[in-house]
C-alpha cells in the first residue's frame, strides 16, 4: 500500500510544521476536512498529514460531500457517486493507520444544497464543547467571501489553509485579504503560521507549503482520454476502485 509517508516524499520535501500543541487556546479538539473528494488523492492526504503535523493530539473527520455547493451556486453532481466517494475516501485515508482520522457519512443525512454552515452546525451539536476547525487548500479560501454566511462559519470554526497553487503573494497575505473582504480585523502572531480574529475568538492558521500541485479535475480527465490514472498521484487501493468500478470512464 502507498502509506502516507511515500506519498509525502514524493509530493516534495518533507517539511517541519510548527507544533501548537502546548498553547491548548489555540488547537482545536476536532478537524473537519471537507470536500468532493472525485477522487481522493495524495494532494489530500498532504493536506491531512499538514494540519495533523501542526496539529498532532487532534482528531480529524473526512466528509464527502454529498450536494456540494460554490459561492451562491450548487454545483453540477460528482461525477462519482456519493457511495463510492465514500468508498474511495474509506481506502485513502482510513488505510493511512492513523486513528485520528476517519470518514464521515453525516453529509448523506442532510438535505441539499450542503452548505459548509449546515455541517459544521450538525457537528456542533454532536460535539458539544468541542473546538472546530475546517481545513481547506487555498483555492477554497479564495472562495470563502462567496460561501454561505462565511461570518457564522468563522464563529462556529476556526480554519487551517494549506497552500494550492503558486502565487506571488504569501499565504498569509491572501488570508488577511480575504478576511479583508468580509470586513474582518484580524492580528497577526510572530512565530506561529495564524492569524486571529478578535471579534469571533477564531484563528484562522495558514500552512505555506509547497508541495505538487494536483486536482481531481486532472484526475479524471487522465482517466478518461488515457485510460489510466496520472502517475503517482492516487494510492494504489484508489486506482483499483476506480477501475474495477468503470469510475471516470
């Protein structure tokens, strides 16, 4: 099996992440990690082994989405279905060995459109007391001005955004930009990858890696021209799925 640590290698360097496990104010109890997941990939696993670096006594939730929406729009369906991106989500990152991460169904529970909003609410009343925070790449966060009541989201949970795509702006300055854009005040801490936002006791952490950059998108279009998934970018147990089920195809 492609465990986690081979597919890091071969994403790029590893990288040393700031640990915040001994300021308790700051890590949250519980990480939901949203998304279409059309296929999963190593970029996500990346992503977890990122926040889980920075982050190493929380626990994670994976949640497929079932009707996912972008801004104000619901999006066309996922090309795979809601089962097997479960499936797939189940292979890739429950096959990681780690216990802090598991794969949630709650979205198939809801009703269309799924909001971000309407989860995190779920899962507050799952887990009372427990602080939250949604993980997304950056080109999410771009998006998030556009969300569903982005302000109720930051008061509900806190953030964790992990670098997408190449830019000429740190992260950092595309985090305050965005919160700019939604009329947030945020203060920046020396030393540590976050910014605070004092008017809603969140935190919004940022993780300026670099590691390759892959999309479902590709994924998928490879599969379909080429018959074959693009090299290294899926785990071996995903691959097989997606063959043996006609996925993409």
């Amino acid at each position: 099996m492609k465990n986690l640590a081979t597919g890091i290698k071969k994403l790029g360097k590893e990288h040393k992440a700031p640990m915040l496990a001994s300021n308790h104010n700051r890590c949250p109890d519980l990480v939901v990690y949203g998304g279409s997941f059309d296929p999963p990939h190593l970029g996500h696993e990346y992503c977890i082994k990122s926040c889980l670096d920075v982050f190493p006594k929380t626990r994670m939730i994976v949640v497929p989405a079932n009707a996912p929406v972008s801004g104000s729009k619901t999006l066309k369906p996922a090309a795979a279905g809601f089962d097997d991106r479960m499936q797939m989500c189940r292979l890739a990152f429950e096959a990681l060995d780690d216990p802090r991460v598991v794969v949630s169904s709650i979205e198939s529970e809801i009703e269309p459109p799924n909001y971000t909003l309407k989860t995190l609410r779920i899962l507050k009343q799952k887990y009372p007391g427990q602080a939250l925070c949604f993980l997304m790449g950056e080109d999410q966060w771009d998006n998030f001005s556009k969300w569903n009541e982005p302000l109720e989201v930051l008061s509900l949970a806190s953030v964790f955004v992990v670098r997408r795509k190449a830019s000429a702006l740190s992260l950092k300055q595309r985090v305050e930009a965005v919160c700019a854009e939604i009329g947030l005040k945020v203060e920046a801490h020396e030393n540590l990858n976050l910014v605070a936002i004092p008017s809603l006791e969140a935190f919004i952490y940022y993780q300026d890696i670099k590691p390759k950059l892959l999309a479902s998108s590709d994924l998928r279009n490879s599969i379909a021209e080429q018959g074959k998934a693009c090299s290294d970018e899926v785990s071996e147990e995903v691959e097989s799925y997606i063959f043996s089920h006609g996925l993409y195809q």
